[in-house]
C-alpha cells in the first residue's frame, strides 16, 4: 500500500503524516491539508462497481487513500461504522435522478463526514491514553452532526458552542439533548463571538496541554474524504454505469464539490460537476471571469450554503493545478435568488411529485439551467431533511412535511446546555473546572 502524505494549502513545504493532519487541523497556521498524490482506484473496482453496497464502497476507496496507514480490518471496522445510512438514489424522470443524503442520525449530508471522522479519531487514539476535547462552533447543522458522531466515543469529550437565540429550535433541540460527553454551551453573542472563542482556546498553550483540543471543523480532511465515497456510490445505482452523467452540488464551504472532484481524479466517471449557489456566488464568479473576489456573505433561506469566502476553494484550484480552463471544463456554475429557490421547491412538488429542502432545489435548479444545453444524465444532490426547513417546504410545496420517527422522539427529549458570556475568560475556566 502507498503511504500518503498530506501537505498544506496554507503553508506549502509542510508535509505531515495523515495523523497529524487530521487531528491537528487547526494548530498554528490554519491547516488545510490535501493528499500529496491522489490514488486512482483499479479497474477491478470499476467492474464491480454497479450494485456495490456504500459500505464496500466506502472501504475501498479509503483503502486507496488511507491503506498505507490503517489496516484492512481496522478501516473495516471505520467504515462500517460510519456508514450505516442510507443513501438513495432516486429516479424522477428518464434523465433525472436526485441522491438523498439526509437519512443520517441529524437530517444532513454532514452526518457522514462527521461519522467517518469520528470514527477515524476514536481508531487513531485507541493506544493512546490521552483524552482529547472536541470545540465546535456551529451556526447550526454542523454542531448536531459532530455531536451526535463523536456520543459515547471513548475518551473524546465534545463541547459545542452556539449563538444565544441564533439557531433554529430543531438546531437547538439536536445540539442540547444528547448529553454524555457532549456539553453544549449557550453563548450570548453571534457565530462570530462562538468561533472567536473556540480560535483562542486553540492557541492557548496552558489549556492545551491540559485537554488536548482539537478542531471539528469542515476543512479537516477527515471529513473530506468520506464525502467522496456517495459519489461513487451513486453513480453505482445507475442502470448503466458508462453513460454520460452530471452532478449538481448545492455548495457553500464547496467541501461537497471538492469530494465530487476527488473522487473524479479517482477514476470515477462523471462528465461534469455544477456549483450550484445562492446570492454568495465567488466561485461562479470565477468561473465566469477568472477572477476570485470573496465577497461579504448574504443571508438567504438556503443559510447552509451563507458563505462569502468558501474555505475550501483553494482545494480546488490545487485539484486544477490553478488552470482556470481546466478548472471550467469539468466545473459550471450558476446561482439562484430565493425567489427561484421557492419557485423550484414548488415545481418539483408539480412536475414530479418530490418534495424537496431549499438546499436541494437550488442544486435542482443548476442541474435544469445546464441540461438546458446538455442532453445527459443528471443528478442533483439533497443535502438536508425537509423538516429541517419544514415552513418554507411547506409554504413551496403546498404539502405537509413528513415528520421521521427519530425526530419525533427528539421533541420530546430534555435540552441542557450551560450559558455562557463571549468571554474567553469564563470559557477557559468552565473547561479547566469541568472537563480537566
Ligand atoms: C453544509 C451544507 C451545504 C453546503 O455544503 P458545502 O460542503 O459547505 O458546500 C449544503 N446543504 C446543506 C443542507 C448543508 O448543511
């Protein structure tokens, strides 16, 4: 087996071992770790391809990546583990097919990247006899899904941060009843106070080596490369494997798209990926122009996809060399107001009987715009449960969400979370006083 090394974005000359570029994702200079070479899977894996389950799927293609480093059975075992949802591909016309990545423990696609790490994490730390602390700051789905990942894993304690009054009440009831080693603290202030916070634990010295703190967040690699594993899989439940196909990523961060074209440069067979945005549309700017201008970020109904200044843009260009006319050859990119975004959710429900989150009828949307000159196979990607949006669906779509069992459940759990000032102070001492 190869053994990979993963160099940074941020700061190039640093190559570090998959270990540390996983687990300290954020020390220092802001990690933004990539594989120093991609594998390209077998053709056996190809040919085997259609009807393979997403958990053979999965272990497969992290064996390419991680096999110099983890064992078969371990990675077995990882994968296993993490995904263990499902993830259907559905048929809405002839020509058109929608993957429903929302059928994990938080009604997100981010459950899988969350579960893979975690469980990569608990594997990586198994000799260890240190515990670590987990800081989240979350604006709302990324907390829940790390949360519910990492519940009763050994030695690992995790500590979401979230903005007073700022997140949803499904948010709030996902972040604060899981209890365990989970700590959800309330901080009065905004998203930004929240990430403020977690940034100054991370430098500081004293309380690192007390609890050994390390970074959730979307730009670890960890959750990177689970991300690719749907794109095969998808593509496996097609009827005919070698016909041409486009997938349309409903994107914010662009962590979902980077996976699509990593699993590209692994062989996988799609003829194009389409960045489909809101009113934060930098990358089709880019596409458009050759020019990169993050702007400001805009608020929309679409608010998981908010994002001015996507983290994970320089992956991409690194995936393209910087080649801005290789970048657009595999790439399109187009963007939607809310007004489009209602009108498509209501079309959707009219034309083909499918109710769909706001997330998912923008990736709808960029799908429908580029078939509009390519006659090909498409696939749009829903990356949330209509619950989670359940008034704007309903308002869209004339119709009653179906609210899922385990959610119902969930309504009825308790919520405990500890309020805090944004003061670096107070937070420092409530994680010395009750984690050391
Ligand atoms: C996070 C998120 C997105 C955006 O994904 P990126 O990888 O950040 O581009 C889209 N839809 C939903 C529902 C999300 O939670």
């Amino acid at each position: 087996m190869e053994n990979i090394k993963y160099f940074n974005i941020n700061n190039p000359g640093e190559r570090v071992p998959l270990r540390s570029a996983v687990l300290k994702s954020n020390a220092g200079i802001q990690g933004l770790y990539m594989p120093d070479h991609i594998p390209v899977l077998p053709s056996r894996f190809f040919r085997n391809l259609e009807g393979m389950s997403l958990q053979k799927i999965a272990f497969e293609v992290s064996r390419a990546m991680l096999g110099g480093d983890i064992p078969d059975r371990a990675l077995e075992k990882i994968t296993g583990k993490a995904m263990n949802f499902e993830i259907p591909l559905r048929q809405l016309d002839e020509k058109l097919f929608v993957l429903e990545l929302f059928h994990g423990p938080t009604l997100a696609f981010k459950d899988a990247g969350a579960r893979f790490m975690a469980a990569l994490f608990e594997y990586l730390l198994e000799k260890d006899s240190k515990k670590i602390t987990i800081l989240v700051a979350t604006s709302g789905d990324t907390g829940s899904a790390v949360a519910n990942a990492f519940l009763n894993r050994k030695g690992i304690n995790v500590v979401i941060l979230y903005p007073s009054g700022r997140v949803s009440a499904i948010q709030e009831k996902m972040l604060t009843t899981m209890g365990e080693n989970i700590t959800a603290l309330e901080v009065i202030g905004d998203f930004d106070d929240c990430q403020r916070l977690v940034k100054e634990s991370f430098n500081d010295k004293e309380l690192n080596s007390e609890l050994n703190i390390t970074s959730a967040n979307s730009i670890n690699f960890a959750r990177l490369l689970p991300q690719t594993f749907y794109y095969f899989y998808a593509i496996s439940q097609m009827k005919k494997l070698n016909i041409q196909t486009a997938i349309s990523v409903p994107s914010g961060n662009f962590g979902n798209l980077t996976a699509g074209v990593l699993s590209w440069k692994m062989g996988l067979n799609v003829d194009h990926f389409i960045a489909s945005c809101n009113l934060n549309h930098a990358v089709v700017d880019y596409l458009n122009s050759g020019k990169y201008e993050p702007l400001p970020s805009r608020q929309t109904i679409t608010n998981a996809m908010d994002v001015g200044n996507p983290s994970n843009f320089p992956r991409l260009l690194s995936l393209f060399n910087d080649d801005h006319e290789k970048f657009t050859s595999l790439i399109k990119g187009y963007w939607f107001t809310d007004k489009e975004t209602i009108e498509a959710m209501r079309e959707l429900q009219e034309k083909y009987g499918y109710q769909s989150d706001p997330h998912g009828a923008v990736a709808y949307l960029g799908l429908k715009t580029f078939k509009e000159k390519n006659n090909i196979n498409g696939i749009f990607l829903e990356t949330a449960h209509p619950v989670k949006f359940q008034s704007d669906v309903e308002l869209a779509s004339g119709r009653k969400v179906e609210v899922p069992e385990s959610f119902k459940n969930l309504l009825q759990s308790e919520m405990r979370s500890v309020k805090i000032k944004a003061d670096y102070q107070v937070l420092k001492n409530f994680l010395l006083d009750s984690l050391r």
